[in-house]
C-alpha cells in the first residue's frame, strides 16, 4: 500500500481507503473478514457514510479496538430513517447524528467530520451559524474531531467552501466517465493551491464501469454536448479504474466500496496486476466526452415515504437488463435471474408501492427517472 499526505490535515493516509455503505444489510460473518483484510492490507482510511444503526454495530464489532488504530471520519448529516439514509435538517439532528457515532463506534473523536452531501440550495444554510457547520466547528473546539469536511457532487459548492476557507477536506466523484466533467480539473488545482485534503469516491462509478457493454446516459452534468449515450466497451478491470484516479498526485485517497472479503481482493490487485496502457489509453479516449446521469446506487434520493430502498430496485434492474449482454449460456443466464428474483423477493418493499410523490426525483444528482423506473421494475418482477 502506498501513502500519501491529506492535504493540510497532515494525515498520512493509505491511497485506497474503504467506502463502508455496501456492509449494509451484510451480516457480521461477512463484514468481519472483509476489514481484516482490509486492515492486513494497510487500508487505514474508512468512511462509514451512513449512521443506520446495525451497520455501525457490526462495523464496531468488526474492527474491536483495532477501530482507535485508523483515520475515521463521521458523517455528520447523514442520518438513519428507519434504516434507509436521510439528511439532517438542523444543528440539532447533526449533534445528535454525532453522539450515535460516537457511540455505536465506541470512539469518543474521530479525524474528520463530514457534512454530507451539500447540494447548491442548502449551501448557505448549511454553512451558516444556523446550519451543520457550526456543529462541526463547536466540535472541533472540544476537540472531538480534528477536521471539517464536505462531500458534494457540485463543483460550485465545491469551490465555495474551498475559496470561503470552510473546509479541510473534500470528498468528490471522479472517475473515469465524469474526470472530463466541466470544472472538475480546475476545482482539483484549487484544492491543491489551498492544501485541502482530496478525497475521491465512486472509482468505479457505482460499478458501472465494470460492466460491459452497458449503455450509458449523458444527461444533466454534460454541458457542452447535446445528450447521447455511450456505450461500456470492454471489460474494464477494478484496478485500471484505480489506477486511473490515482495517477493524479493532487488526489489524496479513493474510496473504493466493497461489500465483502472478494471484492475488497479484487480491488487489492491494484498493486500487482500491470495495466494494459494501450487499452488505458483507449477507454480514457472513449469515455472523454462522457459524462454519466444513469443511478450509481447511491441512495442520495432516500428517504423514500414508501420505505423503498431505490438504488437496491435500480441495481437489480440493471442487472437484469445486463443478462442480454453477458455472454454466457442461457442454462446460466436462467440462474442469474433467478438468483436476482429472489433477492428482489426478499427485499421489505417492492417498486410497486411507489407512490410517484416526486420526492426522491428532486434529490437524485445524476438526474435518474426514477419513476419511470419503479413502473419498469414493477412490470418486469411484477411486484
Ligand atoms: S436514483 Fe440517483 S440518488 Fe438514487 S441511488 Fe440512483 S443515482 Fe443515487
Ligand atoms: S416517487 Fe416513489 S420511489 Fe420516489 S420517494 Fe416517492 S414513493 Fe419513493
């Protein structure tokens, strides 16, 4: 594992660090093996982003004291609505968010404190003495967090934060398909001329990239070019993904998000397997003009009034629109979807208790038609 030095923070941290979201519903059995091996890897930089109350305990049992041993941060905007991710609405909501961390990770501090996804109508709320913000400042006067934060998919919020002085810490989607997205290089030189720790997520965009043949959407962050869509290539590797974000020096730590020991593995061959640059080169080229608006699975758009857990509906009907591409026999392609049937049917809530109050469509920052979505997944489960 390599390190490198987090901006003005002075945190050495490891250039992969690890995304915890996808421990959700994932029992102890499988998470436990999953942070070992994490930790054996030198992995030292997590980021629980959601505060749902079993995925914090099973992450504190996972980790046992070794917890006191790595850089932590907590989000503290990011709240627990009857287990599906929800934003604070105050100062108080935040402290309390806080305190849960706190408590359920049984640690009394943590490096960083992370406003959660700040989107351009709640800047300057957020930000003001009124907001979450001021929570996070009181708490680093007590000393219970040594730095701010701020995750956003919005360049200008983005900027805001960073030339107001506001933050220490950015933590921001790049990848592949949305490096060319306008705005995004110059923000990168701006944290770097103002020492803000980079923190980057979505290495793989949600998984999409490593899927072949998938069709994806330009849609609401590709200015400059009229809407199209694009098409996966070729089977993209894990590690030419990672090796992609972190070619850039002023990129501190990508988060990479696993839900297992596998994938965690998959990720670690970063460090041995050589990349084709011939077919670097090319994915780079074709994904130039590409900026993506389909789901990520990343439930920004929850709460869901109807309790649905949207990016889990959206996966399982991508995967299923993806059997056609998989080129496998149709014995097998028949266990997939089976395997992808049952795991709908074992979800608490189905596309078709979706009530279309819009809700969710507002807050999704790739622009994705849920609605017509849920209508699709509810004729093709029939559920
Ligand atoms: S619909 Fe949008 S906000 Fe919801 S999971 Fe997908 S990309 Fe994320
Ligand atoms: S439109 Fe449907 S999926 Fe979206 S929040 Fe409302 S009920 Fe949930």
């Amino acid at each position: 594992m390599k390190f490198r030095i987090l901006g003005r923070t002075n945190l050495k941290v490891s250039e992969i660090g690890l995304g915890l979201e996808h421990f959700h519903e994932q029992p102890l059995s499988s998470i436990k093996p999953a942070i070992d091996y994490a930790l054996e890897q030198k992995i030292n930089y997590f980021d629980p982003i959601y505060s749902v109350t079993k995925d914090l305990e099973n992450i504190q049992q996972s980790f046992g004291k070794r917890i006191k041993d790595v850089i932590f941060t907590a989000h503290i905007r990011s709240q627990d609505t009857n287990g599906q991710f929800s934003k604070t609405k105050n100062k108080a909501e935040a402290l309390d968010v806080f305190n849960k961390y706190s408590e359920k990770l049984k640690r009394h501090s943590f490096e960083i404190a992370m406003l959660t996804f700040v989107e351009p109508n709640e800047y300057g709320k957020v930000m003001s003495d009124q907001g979450e913000y001021s929570i996070a400042k009181n708490l680093q006067k007590e000393k219970r967090i040594d730095f701010i934060g701020m995750s956003t998919h919005d360049i200008d919020v983005a900027k805001k934060a960073i030339i107001n002085d506001l933050i220490d810490v950015l933590m921001f989607p790049f990848n592949f398909a949305e490096w060319n997205r306008k705005g995004t290089m110059e923000m990168i030189k701006l944290c770097n001329k103002n020492q803000i720790g980079l923190v980057t997520m979505k290495p793989f965009s949600g998984g999409k990239l490593l899927q072949p043949h998938r069709l994806e959407y330009m849609q609401k962050y590709h200015q400059d070019f009229a809407p199209s869509s694009i098409t996966v290539p070729t089977r993209i590797q894990p590690e030419m993904c990672l090796k992609f974000v972190l070619s850039n020096p002023d990129i501190h730590v990508t988060l990479a998000g696993a839900k297992n020991y596998d994938e965690i593995y998959e990720n670690m061959q970063y460090t041995s397997h050589k990349v084709d640059i011939q077919k670097y080169e090319f994915i780079k080229s074709i994904f130039s003009k590409y900026i993506p608006g389909e789901c990520v699975y990343c439930n920004h758009c929850l709460p869901c009034l109807a309790q649905l857990n949207i990016g889990e509906l959206n996966k399982l009907l991508d995967e299923k629109d993806n059997l056609e591409f998989l080129d496998q026999s149709l014995e097998d392609k028949d266990k997939k979807w089976n395997s992808i049937k049952q795991r709908y049917n074992e979800l608490e809530h189905y596309a078709s208790e979706c009530t279309f109050c819009w809700q969710c469509m507002n807050r999704c920052p790739y622009d994705v038609d849920i609605i017509q979505r849920m209508i699709r997944i509810k004729e093709i489960f029939g559920k």
